[in-house]
C-alpha cells in the first residue's frame, strides 16, 4: 500500500509537470514572433520603431538675404533677389527637406552708384536676355536630400528651376539649429544657359571678345528661420 501511494503521488507530480511545460510553451508560442501559428504576437512588446518628430521651420523674409555675383570680361557687378517664401523640415532635429521662393522682379544691382546705369543694367537683367521677369515672376529651389558630413557641414540636394527650367543642383551648407532657430548658408556657382539665359554667351557666340559675359554666376544664400 505504501509503494502504491509513493506511485500515485509520482503520477500526480508528472502530470502537474507536464502541464506546466505545455502552458509555458503555448504562452511562449502566443509571444514568439517567430511563431507561424495564427496568434499574433504583442505590437506593445514587440515594437522596435521609434517615432519621428517632425519639425517645420518657416524662412524669416526679413531677415534673410540672397546676393548674386556675375562676371564679365571687363569686370563683374553684384546685386541681390528677395526670397519671397521658404520652409525647412526637420525629422529628429535634422534638416531633411524644404523649398524658398524667390521673387525675380525683385532683383537689383548694388554694385553701380550712377542711377542711370544702375536702372539700365536692372532692367537689361529683368529683360528677355536674362531672367523674362515678366513671364517668370518667381525661381524655386527644393531640397530633395540633406547628407551630413561633419559637424554643421552638409551637402544639400534638390531641383533649381529658374524660367520654367528645372535642373538637378548640389552643393555644400552650413547649418545650424538651436532650439526654434535655424540658420543656413551657402554659395552656389550656377550655369546660367542651362537656364536658357544666353546672352554674350562665349558658348554660343563667337567674336565677342571683351564683351563676353561668363556662363556661370555666384549665389550667396544666408537663410534664417524659426519654428511653426
């Protein structure tokens, strides 16, 4: 009788086991996410996503500026644009996109004191020679990629449109970001008859000699914005 009792509580202690092992398994089964069961496993245990926070930072007008650099021959004149409108987004607090605006009617000359001269050569430049100010109100610029280099410094892409003309442009960028603040810079060297601004062109037209104007021009971009 003692043996048998010794037997049955043996029994009772495997079935308890062997419950236990069946229950374990089954919740680690419902857990696994390599189960091929049809229980799903926790998105809450499970997930490895992390949210992005996204940033939009609107361009201050006022307080940015775009400066131009054109050269000749003879010598070079200099003048500005005004940037009529612009966003930046960041992801993480990393710029990641954006576009500006500028206004093409706005440009001016700075270079030249003589009244006279300064309004004959702005209006050549607002003139179907140049930028047709009055077909083409606005150039654009979008960032399509923004890659880190080192530090503040970065390599900015995107698509420069320029009378109704679009080509892909890269070059180096300052950025900085400090709490709601941004500030960006760069200089861009442009080819001008990509754009269909031809005029005194050496690629185009022979003879020219010390009336030639050079193909590419200088943008100083210094942008600041704040966040929404």
């Amino acid at each position: 009788m003692q043996y048998a009792a010794s037997f049955a509580s043996i029994g009772v202690i495997v079935i308890l086991i062997a419950y236990t092992v069946q229950s374990t398994v089954t919740q680690v089964n419902k857990l696994s996410p390599f189960t091929t069961g049809t229980v799903q496993h926790s998105n809450h245990l499970f997930s490895s996503s992390t949210a992005v926070k996204s940033t939009v930072f609107v361009v201050d007008k006022t307080n940015s500026s775009l400066t131009w650099t054109a050269r000749k021959v003879t010598g070079q004149h200099t003048g500005s644009i005004r940037i009529s409108s612009g966003t930046l987004e960041l992801d993480n607090n990393q710029l990641q996109r954006g576009s500006f605006e500028l206004d093409t009617r706005s440009i001016t000359v700075t270079d030249l004191k003589d009244a006279d001269s300064n309004a004959k050569l702005t209006g050549h430049l607002k003139s179907e020679d140049f930028f047709a100010v009055e077909k083409f109100p606005a150039a654009n610029f979008t960032i399509s990629s923004v890659t880190p280099v080192s530090g503040n410094q970065h390599t900015v892409t995107g698509k420069l449109t320029i009378k109704g003309i679009t080509h892909d442009l890269s070059f180096p960028a300052t950025v900085v970001i400090n709490g709601s603040k941004l500030s960006a810079k760069a200089s861009v060297k442009i080819d001008r008859t990509k754009y269909d601004i031809k005029f005194r062109s050496k690629s185009f037209f022979e003879n020219l000699g010390d009336k030639a104007i050079y193909d590419d021009f200088d943008l100083d971009i210094a942008l600041l914005a704040s966040a929404q």
